[in-house]
C-alpha cells in the first residue's frame, strides 16, 4: 500500500512539472479582427499580442499620425490571419500591463510573428523572460531584413520601431 501512495505521489508531482501549453488561453482561435501589425483579437473574444516583435503604431484618432509603415503591417497581417484559424503557444508569461494573452501566432507550419520580421514588417522586441530561448533568431532574422531593406528598413528615414 505504501509503495502505491509513493508511486501515485511521484507521478502526480510529475504531471505538474510537464508544461501545459493551455495554461494561459486558448490553443486556437479564429481571427475576428486585425488590430494592428502585431495585435489581433479572436472571436471568443480573447486578444492576442504577438510575443518578440514590435510594429510600428498606427493613428487611433485623427490627430495623430501613424508611424512609417504602421498602415502596412496592419495590411499584411490582416492579409495573413483575418478570419484565419490560427495556433497559438506560449511563453513564461501569460499576458502583459493591457491583459493581453502574449503567444506566438501560427496558421500551419507557418509562424506569423517570424514572417513579419523577415519581411521587414516588424522589429525585435524582447522583452524577458518571453523569448529568451528565440532572441537569436529573431535578431538574425530582423539582421537579414535590414540588409536587404526590406519593408519598413527600406522605406522608413528612421527606424520606426
């Protein structure tokens, strides 16, 4: 009887060390809208930042001016994910000062928040402890894109991000 207490003892603490990918929200969802080059909401309602990377702002009133290149990434990551069904992972944390979830956001095999570096849509921004375990890749993919000039490293005078 003891050695059964011991074994059920040791799988439970097991199963608490094993990540759970669902512990900060939902697995998937469908894209109910496109907030801005890195921020899209889901039809359950959740909203969802993309973790490492930065796009630059766009206007929210008439008074202000959006960031070089803000109208563009919204465009193209409304093109990728609005009405998609899309995959979400996580990192350490769950969501940030707003409450929103943080995730990196897939269709498929294809990431979306690696593809708007490399194409010169986003910038790098990491911010610990999310993204420690990716942050080369990121960097060497945003690397590569301002080699290139592509997107916003081509046609923004400054960096906007």
């Amino acid at each position: 009887m003891k050695t059964l207490w011991i074994l059920g003892a040791a799988l439970s603490l097991v199963a608490s060390c094993v990540p759970n990918p669902d512990r900060c929200g939902p697995s998937e969802g469908v894209v109910a809208r496109v907030l801005d080059g890195d921020t899209i909401e889901l039809e359950s309602g959740e909203t969802i930042r993309y973790l490492m990377i930065d796009t630059p702002e766009i206007s929210h009133n008439s008074s202000e001016v959006a960031e070089c290149f803000a109208d563009e990434a919204k465009q193209f990551n409304e093109d990728l994910v609005a009405g998609q069904t899309v995959s979400l992972a996580y990192d350490t944390e769950c969501t940030d000062r707003f409450d929103r979830l943080l995730a990196y956001v897939s269709i498929g095999d294809r990431e979306i928040n690696t593809l708007l570096v490399e194409r010169g849509f986003a910038c790098v921004l990491h911010i610990p402890p999310n993204g420690a375990d990716r942050r080369t890749e990121f960097q060497t993919l945003e690397n590569l894109a301002e080699q290139d000039e592509r997107g916003l490293w081509g046609a923004c005078e400054s960096n906007p991000c």
